[in-house]
C-alpha cells in the first residue's frame, strides 16, 4: 500500500507535460489575433487591434499595451484578468470570422474571373471563326 510522507504532502511533481493555463491560452489567442508573423509585428499588430476594439480610455491601468502582451509571451506574467481573456477572445473570433470572410470571397471573385475568362476566350473563337 502506498502513503503519502508527510514531508510530501501538497507538492505537486513537475512532469513532462505542460498544463494549459491561462497565460498559455493568452498566448495562443495573441497570436491568432497577430497573424503569426515576425514577432515584433506580432505585438504591434494585436496591440493596435486590441486597442481600436477596447480603448479602455477611461481606466489608463488596464489599457492594451505592447509590454504587457510581452509580459505574457515571455512569461514574465502569470496573470490574465478574466475581462482580458474575454477581450483577447472576442478579438480573435472577430479576425477569425472576418478571415473567413475574406477567403470566401476571394474564391468567389476567383471563380468569376476565370467564368469571365472563360467566357470572353469563346467570344475571341467565335470572333476568330468568323
């Protein structure tokens, strides 16, 4: 039967694997919102999304900033505030929702132009028949 020393008791082993954590889970949504790009684009660019969606111009300590999305990336913080978290997740639903939608239309416009394409070498035949 195994026991617990006491010596023991209420230390957690540091394994392998990583739990996910809501600094983890910050990450992960800034770099949704970023684009994945070089890193310093990265920051600038989710900051300045952060920023024109949630000004917070009325509470000055809880504004977006470069150095506190670093702070997490770096881990050098391990606090996300829960309105953050909701922040950083209607940010990135709202570019993923509007990534979509410029995919979608992309392979709409792509699929007119080679209609048109198409469409405009059969008048050049029917011309060139003529």
């Amino acid at each position: 039967m195994s026991e617990k020393s006491p010596g023991n008791a209420g230390k957690l082993k540091q394994g392998v694997s990583k739990r996910m954590n809501d600094v983890a889970t910050a990450n992960f949504l800034i770099a949704e919102i970023g684009a994945r790009r070089h890193i310093g684009d990265m920051f600038r660019n989710a900051c300045k999304e952060l920023r024109k969606r949630f000004p917070h111009n009325d509470d000055p300590e809880n504004q977006w900033t470069e150095r506190r999305l670093r702070g997490w990336w770096n881990n050098e913080s391990r606090t996300v505030k829960h309105f953050q978290m909701v922040e950083l997740f209607e940010t990135a639903e709202a570019i993923r929702a509007a990534r979509t939608e410029h995919a979608e239309y992309k392979a709409k416009t792509a699929a007119l132009r080679q209609m048109a394409q198409l469409r405009s070498s059969a008048l050049s035949r029917d011309v060139a028949q003529r």
